[in-house]
C-alpha cells in the first residue's frame, strides 16, 4: 500500500512537470492515508499560491500548522506569509514571515520577504 510520504512525493513529480491539479489530487491522497502528515497540506496551499488562489490556500497552510506530524513548520508560515503579502496584508505577511525566522533562522526566503516588506511600508 503506498504511503502517505509517496502521494506526496508523486505529487511534487506532478509539480515540477507542471501538472498543478493532479499534484494537488496526490497531496489530498496523502491526507486520505495520515491526516496528521503535515506536508501535503503545506503543499496543497503552496500549488494554489502558485495559481494566484490566495483564500484557498491559507485554510491548507493553517492545517499545515496543526499537524503533529511535520517537521518543518517554517514553511508553511513562509507559505502564509507569501498568501498574505500578496494580498496586501503586510501585518499578517510580516508575521508569518516572523514565525518562520524564529523556527529556522537562516531561512532566506523569510528574510527576503521581510525585507520586500520593509521596503513596500517606508
């Protein structure tokens, strides 16, 4: 039987060939098998970010952060941050941005987006 781990790895293979939705299908695959596996939910809001769905995408990523099994919690904050931020909440963006510093500090993705922040408030 396969894994949640490989409907979400065959869902990242969907991603990089450019197939958004059934990479989307694989990730809700994943949740069906272990819904406290916090990837795909992380996942599922990153792919929508990618197709500009903005307010579908926070519900995934707030899951993301609710999930007892995941290790890498800055991304979905990041992922948040980039949701918000194009929605123009700096305050939100800024945040989550914050969140995901203060889980991995030398994550650069965060710090480039606080500093587009800082630079879009002046």
């Amino acid at each position: 039987h396969p894994t949640a781990e490989a409907y979400t790895f065959l869902g990242w293979t969907y991603r990089f060939q450019g197939k958004i939705e059934d990479a989307i299908a694989e990730c809700k695959k994943a949740i069906q098998i272990d819904p406290e596996f916090g990837n795909p939910y992380n996942d599922i809001g990153a792919y929508l970010i990618e197709k500009d769905q903005y307010d579908e995408a926070v519900p995934w990523l707030e899951r993301a952060l609710q999930s007892r099994r995941y290790d890498s919690y800055h991304y979905p904050h990041h992922n948040l941050g980039r949701a918000y931020m194009a929605k123009e909440n700096f305050a939100k963006a800024r945040y989550h941005f914050e969140q995901a510093l203060k889980l991995s500090p030398d994550y650069a993705p965060a710090k480039e987006a606080l500093e587009k922040i800082r630079r879009k408030v002046q």
